[in-house]
C-alpha cells in the first residue's frame, strides 16, 4: 500500500457544474437485492446479463461490442456514399480507393463465382515443388507479397537501441489457439475438427478425398511437430523470447537449409544490419523439417496453409468450412452479415485511411481537449504514486519517475496521415485488391528498417475501440472511437468519466511498470533499472496476484477450468493499478471543489458512481467457447474479473462502499494486493 504524503496536484474539472449534478448512468439497471461487496459485477451488470441475449453473430457481447458496433455504422456509411459516388469523384483520392474496395467485397455473387481460382496459381506454385531448394524459393516468394506461412518478417524497435527500426522475424507456423490444442486430451474433440476442416479445404480445391485426407493428415503431424517447438502464451509474454539480434551468417548457422541473406533481399532488406530472429527452439525446428520431413508433407502442409489463408476471401463453400470449424472455438451460431465482413476487409487493407475519414464525420475536436485535460490529471495521480510507494528504493524510484516523466500519451488520431497515393485498387478485383494491400502494407513496414523510429506513429485506428501502451517507444495511445460513452462524456460528472476513460488512461500508464514494461526504460530500451532487492520485492507481490488469478473458475459449467495468472500478470497489474491511479485523481479533482466529495447523484456519491461505471464499461456476456478459447491463449482475463477481482484489491471500493473487512470484494491483510 502507497505510503507517505501525497503531493497537492492542481487539476482541473473535466465536467461543467451544470452538467455534473445530471445522471449518465441508469441506476435502475442495478441489482438491489446483491451486496456490492460481495459480488460488484452482479450488482452492476447481472441484470443487463439476464435480459441480454448475445448476437448469434457473435462470441460475446458488452460495451466494446456496442461501441464497435456503432463504430462499424459511420464506417459503413461512409464505404457506401463513397462506393455510390464512383465514377464522379476524384479517382486517385482514397475516398475512392475505399469505395472501389468496400464495392468489390460487396459483390458476393463475383466472389463465389471465382470459387478459388485466385489462389490456384499458389497452389500450383505449392504443387511444382519438388526439393529442398524449392520449399525455400516458395516461401521467399510468398513473403514478398506480404505472406507469413511459418514465419514473418516486420519492423520494430531495437530491444537494444529503440531509436531505430531492424527487422523482427516471428514464428506463424501454429493456427489453433495454443500449442496444448494439438496434444492435450482436453482438446481433441477442437483438434479433430481442425482435421477435419483441413481435409474438407484440401477437397474443396478439387483433391479426391482419401487423397486429401492423407495431406490432412500430413500437414496436421507437421503442424504439430511445430507446436512442439512453440512458446506456450505466457512464455512469450517474456521479452527475451522476442528478441535474439542476429547476423545473417549466424541465422544461417541455426538455419543451415534456409539462406537468411536470399529472403531478406527478397523483401528488400539490406541482409548487412543485423536482425532479430526469436524463439531459437521454433527454428531449429523448422530447421529439421527442412532437412528431414518429407517433400510431400511439406507440400500438404503449404497446401493447407494457402487455402486456410484465403478461405474467407474465397467462395461460399470456402467460407461456410471455415465458420464451422470456427464455431468450436468461438460459439458464434451465424456468420457476420457481408457488409460487416467488406468494413473489416477496408480496416484491414487501409485502416488509417478509413480512420482518417471517420475522424473528420464523427470526433468532435472538443473531446481531444477534454481528454487530454483528463489524461494529464491520472498522468499526475500515476506520478505521486511511485513517489510514495514504500517498498522501493530511492534509487529504483527515480528510475521509475524517469520513465514517467518521458511517456508520451497520443489521443484521437495521427497528426500526420499516411499517404496511400502507392496502393492500386482496381474495381471489381476483390481478391486482387486485398492482396495489392496485403503487398503495400507489407512493403510500408519494411521500408521502416534501417530507420530512426518514430514515435508519433499509431498502430491503432482512430476507428478501433481500444488504447494500447507501446513499451518500445513508451506511449500511451487512445483512438478516437474509444472516447465517447460510458468511456467519456464531456457532459456526465466527473465520477463516472474517472471511472471510465480515467481506469483505461490509468491501465495503459501502468503498463508502462508491469512484469513486461517495467523492463523498458524511458525511451524503450529493454534494459534493468531495478536494484535486485527492489525487483525481488515486485515479483513477490505480483506472485500474489498470480496466486489470486489462478484460483478463479470463471466458466460454470467447467469448473476445472482456471484463469492463469501468469499469462493475465501484465493486464492484471495494469486494471489494478489503473483503477488505483484514476480513483485518486478523481479524489484530487473532488477536492479542489467544496462539497464536491459529498454530492450524491441518484443516491450514489462520487466515489460508489466510479465504482458503477468502472464495472459497467466492463459488461459483458461471453459463450463458453469463446472464453475457454480466450483463457487459453488471450493475456486478458475474463470481463467479470476485470471488476470482481480487481476492486476486491482497492481499499478505495471498500471505504465507498462501507463493506465489511474481508468481504468478498475487500481484501485486507495477506490477501490485499498492493504493487503501485
């Protein structure tokens, strides 16, 4: 627990007096008959959650999902009015461009029409293979166009040297969620529908069925002797596994039968700066399926990647293979209406660019201000914090406050736009024009190689409703979409904005000090600041957090099933911190107001109204399979315990709440975990 005296900080209000004294928040929703104290996230979102059914489009449904959804409107108005309006606008504009591409993924009847004859040229590529050489000439080539069968290439900060971009190669050999999936018992019923969509993708491009029962069988025992090799997903939480800087000679010594040199220059990366090549047990791997496995696995194996690949670009029968054997680990019961699917094939051919006409319909520039108003002021909170932390040493604290002082937080949207005057995009050639993006998008990345790095750079659309925190360049980054309500609302009282955008901003921030950031420093260098008497002391009290996390079962009907702790460390340390943090802003703003404290909207105070908000932003109602997926493989952990087990180590959500030491939601003594 902080100790110490806090410092005074001057904030200002990020809501008018007018406004403050009216509701945003329906109480009516809350559940009367639960004992916040037992159960907050019941007390807040139980009946939202009994009344609501999810989408059958959907593997979960809460307010991201709504705030997407409207998200995904003004984008689909502004995809249609450009596609009505070719023909009388500017043909190079990407307004156009978008139009172009939004009207070739609509036309559904082309697409299936096509069947998969945009990727039979890759299949027959796939089918003249014939030897070691060949597989190697493949996979240049796919690179080229922006393909990652087994491994990628991309752009990112030097671990070392974080002033300057180098080349990152990755392993993609594995598609299920986790490794466990291919050996686990548990797991079978998911791997053999896997099988099973592998062998029906293969006879869907014409093989006979034993035949392609044999290649699925193939690439599924080579699949799996890589997920062997693989890092589960806690174990690549840790930065040291993504990143080995490398010579080429020296990746050519892992890789004796793949030459580093032939596909950087393929790519157009200079072969002579070094390059960071992670995971040493994956390519070795890959470097004994080179030289051992034979020609036709390999071939089954690149088969069935081209087509799982393409498969949602591809006809209907490609498609509807694909969504059933996705129904195993997401639940959903339909697959998303077209126009859906043709906005997320704009975001993902040109997201900033979509973003850029979203921003100039839909943020109101007021709200830029009054986030950055607000962002400072947990900035501020952050800042104090750290000062009276009392488990750290004066010199490891100055190290921290260091860092603080150089994070750069980045609201709404670039100040500088990306130019897409490069990228063709040809009327009715859906396939063709997603792939024209695949390779310009690709190309874009690595022209950043070699250098300097530039902070000011998203790689978030303004459209997306997210934030993120970059620990290889230390920024805190909030897009646009994510900055309206219940997140923020200029006209709601401070309480429920605190709550809200407050607990993001916080979570983001601590990021920056989490089991992965607090490895970073200031300007994004992986480097140790810490004393190790003062890291013992951090990683005793993340245990704790660990311990906590790994005992909740969050899926009713599977009660065996537990959170893991140690892959939701990260996300865990940063809801705690961040609730922490945006609370005792608010405390500061309700402080320089007389009575502000003590103001009650609809029977609630300031204080309980940051509570309700922080569990409503959290509302959600997830099918089993998609949670089970989610456990497995995402670092987040379930929404319910984004409230439940988080507010339980506030001591601020115990004194609002008046609830009694050592109810479910109010840890004391050994059980109260306190990092920042």
């Amino acid at each position: 627990m902080a100790a110490g005296s806090a410092l005074v900080i001057g904030v200002a209000s990020c809501s008018s007096t007018e406004v403050a004294t009216s509701s945003a928040f329906d109480t009516s929703e809350l559940d009367l008959g639960i004992n916040p104290c037992d159960d907050l996230n019941a007390f807040v979102n139980g009946q939202w959650s009994a009344q609501t059914q999810i989408p059958a489009d959907e593997s979960s449904y809460g307010v991201f999902n709504q705030l997407r959804d409207e998200s995904l409107d003004i984008q689909r108005g502004i995809a249609d009015r450009a596609a009505a309006d070719l023909g009388s606008a500017d043909e190079t504009s990407d307004r156009t461009k978008i139009g172009l591409l939004f009207e070739s993924a609509m036309d559904e009847n082309s697409i299936d029409e096509a069947g998969f004859s945009p990727i039979e040229p890759e299949l027959a590529q796939v089918d003249a293979i014939a030897s070691q050489e060949d597989i190697a000439a493949f996979l240049r080539e796919d690179a080229q166009d922006g393909g990652a069968i087994l491994f990628s290439l991309g752009s990112g900060a030097d671990f070392q040297d974080a002033t300057r971009q180098i080349g990152f190669v990755g392993p993609t050999g594995i598609t299920l969620p986790s490794k466990d999936y291919y050996t686990d018992p548990q797991y079978a019923p998911i791997l053999d529908a896997y099988r099973s969509y592998l062998q029906t993708s293969l006879e869907l491009t014409g093989i006979g069925d034993a035949e392609a029962s044999a290649q699925a069988d193939q690439a599924l025992d080579f699949e799996t002797a890589l997920a062997a090799a693989s890092l589960s997903p806690a174990e690549a939480r840790d930065p040291a596994t993504q990143y080995r800087l490398v010579t080429v000679d020296e990746a050519n010594a892992i890789t004796p039968a793949f030459d580093w040199r032939q596909y950087l220059e393929a790519q157009n990366v200079s072969p002579d700066e070094a390059f960071s090549l992670a995971d040493t047990a994956y390519f070795t791997q890959v470097e004994q399926l080179l030289a051992q496995a034979p020609i036709d696995q390999w071939k089954s194996y690149l088969r069935a990647q081209v087509v799982n690949r393409s498969a949602d670009r591809l006809s209907k029968p490609f498609r509807d293979n694909k969504f059933e054997f996705e129904q195993q680990i997401t639940g959903t019961a339909e697959q998303s209406d077209r126009w859906k699917i043709a906005i997320g094939d704009v975001n993902s051919a040109m997201g900033e660019a979509m973003g850029r006409l979203y921003v100039e319909e839909a943020f109101d520039p007021s709200a830029r201000e009054h986030a950055e108003q607000l962002v400072q002021n947990v900035l501020d909170a952050l800042r104090v914090r750290i000062e009276n932390v009392d488990w750290m040493s004066p010199e490891t604290k100055q190290q921290a406050l260091d860092k603080w002082s150089q994070m750069v937080p980045k609201i709404g949207y670039p100040d500088n736009w990306r130019d897409w005057s490069g990228l063709q995009i040809t009327q009715g050639d859906y396939f063709g024009n997603l792939a024209a993006a695949d390779r310009f998008n690709h190309a874009y990345d690595l022209e950043k190689i070699g250098k300097p790095s530039d902070r000011s750079e998203w790689v978030m659309t303004p459209q997306t409703v997210n934030a993120y925190y970059s620990p290889t360049d230390n920024t805190i980054n909030f897009p646009a979409a994510i900055l309206q309500a219940p997140f923020f609302d200029p006209n709601a009282d401070d309480a429920l904005n605190y709550g809200g955008i407050g607990s993001v901003i916080g979570h983001e921030a601590t990021h920056a000090f989490d089991d992965q950031g607090s490895q970073f420093d200031g300007q994004g260098n992986h480097v140790n600041w810490w004393t190790p008497e003062d890291r013992a002391q951090f990683d005793s009290r993340t245990a704790k957090l660990v311990e906590q996390y790994d005992a909740y079962t969050p899926i009713p009907s599977m009660p065996d099933v537990h959170v893991n702790g140690e892959l939701t460390l990260g996300e865990n340390i940063a809801d705690l911190g961040g609730v922490n943090t945006s609370y005792d802003a608010l405390k500061t703003v309700l402080d320089s107001e007389p009575g502000a404290a003590t103001t009650e909207i609809d029977g609630y105070t300031p204080n309980q109204r940051f509570f309700l908000n922080y569990a409503r932003v959290w509302r959600d109602k997830t099918r089993d399979e998609a949670l089970l997926t989610r456990i497995n493989s995402d670092p987040h952990s379930p929404a319910s315990l984004r409230v439940n087990g988080v507010v339980a180590n506030v001591p601020g959500f115990a004194e609002a709440f008046e609830c009694a030491p050592g109810s479910p939601e109010a840890h004391v003594g050994d059980q109260l975990v306190t990092i920042w």
